[in-house]
C-alpha cells in the first residue's frame, strides 16, 4: 500500500512540474521577441536547478503548445516545419547539459555562485536554440517559396544565438538571484522586507526611468547615429546596477535593458540593432562573471572578519 502511495506521489510530481512549466513556458514565449528570447533562459534555469529525473517532465510540459502550434498551422507551413517546430527543444538541451552539470558544479562547497558555467551553458543553448530556429524558418520557406521574406539563412542563425544567448544570460542569473536572495534572507520574507530592498528601489526610482527616456529616444530618432547612440545608452543603468549590486544587479539591469532594446528593433532582422546586442551581450557576459567574482570576495571577507 505505502509503496502504491509513493508511486502515485512520484507522477504527482511529474504531473505538478509539467503543468507548472507549460504556464511559465507559454508566459515566456508570449513575452519573447525575434531579437529576445525568454525561453531560453527559462529551460536553461530549470534544467541548471531541477533534478534530472524531472526534465522529461520540461519536455511534455513544452511539447503540448507546441504541438497545439503545430497542428492548427501544418497547412500553412508545411509538415516538415509542423514536425520540426513540434520537438521540444528542451529535449535537444540534455546532452550538453547533462555533460556540464557531471562536469561541473553550479555552486562550489561554500554556496558560491560558478558564473562561468552560466555562460558557458548559455552559449551551448543559444547555439542549439538557433540552430532549430534557422531550421524550422527553412521548412517553412521550402514549402512555399513565395510567400515569406527571402532572408538570408546565415542572418537568421546570426540573429537567433544573440536573441536566444541574451535571454539565457538574462533571465537564468535573474532566477539564481531570486533564489540567492531568498536563501540568504535573515528575516520572514514580506512585502514589507521586499521594498525596502534597495535594489528593487534602484530599480523602481531611475533604472527604469532612465531605460524609458533612452527608448523613447530610439523609437523617435529620425537619425540612424542618433538611434544607435540611444541603443548603447541603454547599458549605462545595467553598468550602475552591476556597481552598486553585483551580478544581481547586472542580471536584472541586463533583463530590463534587453527588454528595451528589443522594443526598438526595426522588423525581425535589424543589423544595426544586432550589433548593438552583439555588443550587449559581450559586456553583460563580462560584468556578470566579475560581479560574481567581487561578490563571493566580499562574502568571504563578511565571513572571516565575523559578526
């Protein structure tokens, strides 16, 4: 009897995940863009944070809008592009990344974050996320020649792994530094505790109003130069986070900026915005391992030094 129990407990849970990350999943893919991607960074954080045994839960729970996607539109881009775009790509993930997590641990034995495995994890994933997008773009334009864009394949890749590599190094270390926080917290966790968090108050009192001039700027320009200068503008706020939060505030700073930046796009491939999320991505990748690095220094100064 005790063993039927457990049993039943175990698809329980299997069952609860599923459900779980097919609502998160779709929330993401309805907030992602062509130039930002979400969903990366959300199968790259749970498949990082989850036990193993529950990635097959990841799969199904990413397979049923995916497949709903591509029953109702195999007519209009062709059976290849329905089973190609019914896969979860979630799946093509476990490989890589259960040779990284044997590999390599995501904490060390003193709790402290290992932010090169992150981007180096993030690479991996945005490589294969874009791969099964360039793909899936492919079948499409093969089965009606006529009726899409004739992009160049290469761009489409190109644009994709920089989308796709934003959205995992944004959204993963935002999920890791939630819990970071939570984990640490010296107190009950209240609405109270949460505002008088002052990177959230950063964040409310000139993060943001800084992001929404320099987008307005974007959007408005009717000078490329001028645009573009707008566009870089945008890592100033993530740079004053990084300073005075660490890779929290990179994390967080980079998903906002991110956000903005893909608002000012022009059309599904803009090269001049590629460039400047090229250029994003490198100094986000940079700030977020030398922020690790100074947080876990200073942690263990705190430690050595006591109450």
């Amino acid at each position: 009897m005790k063993r039927s129990i457990s049993h039943w407990n175990a698809w329980g849970q299997y069952i609860a995940v599923a459900a779980a990350y097919e609502a998160v999943y779709e929330i993401a893919r309805y907030c992602s863009q062509p130039q930002f991607l979400l969903t990366t960074g959300l199968r790259l954080a749970c498949m990082l944070l989850m036990p193993a045994r529950f990635w097959p839960a990841l799969a199904v729970g990413e397979f049923v809008p995916l497949a709903e996607n591509a029953l109702f539109c195999a007519d209009r881009f062709g059976t290849a592009w329905a089973v190609l775009i019914a896969i979860p790509t979630v799946v093509f993930y476990w490989p890589v990344l259960g040779m990284v997590r044997s590999k390599w641990h995501l904490y060390d034995a003193e709790g402290r974050l290992h932010m090169q495995v992150i981007v180096y994890a993030s690479i991996v994933a945005s490589i294969i996320t874009a791969g099964l997008i360039t793909a899936t773009w492919m079948a499409a334009f093969m089965h009606d020649p006529g009726k899409f864009p004739a992009h160049d394949p290469t761009m489409v890749l190109v644009s994709r792994l920089v989308g796709s590599y934003l959205g995992a190094l944004t959204l993963t270390p935002v999920i890791l530094s939630l819990r970071d926080r939570y984990l640490r917290r010296q107190d009950v966790l209240t609405v109270a505790a949460v505002w008088r968090s002052t990177l959230l108050r950063d964040i409310l009192w000139w993060v943001i109003p800084a992001l929404a001039v320099l987008d307005w700027l974007a959007l408005t320009a009717n000078v490329e130069s001028v645009r573009q200068l707008a566009q870089f503008a945008l890592l100033l706020p993530v740079l004053g986070l990084a300073w005075r939060h660490g890779w929290h505030g990179t994390a967080v700073g980079g998903l906002l900026a991110s956000f903005a930046l893909a608002s000012t796009a022009h059309g599904l491939l803009d090269n001049e915005t590629l460039k400047v999320q090229t250029v994003m991505s490198v100094v986000l990748s940079g700030a977020l391992i030398l922020g690790a690095r100074s947080t876990a220094t200073r942690r263990m100064t705190e430690a050595d030094q006591g109450p």
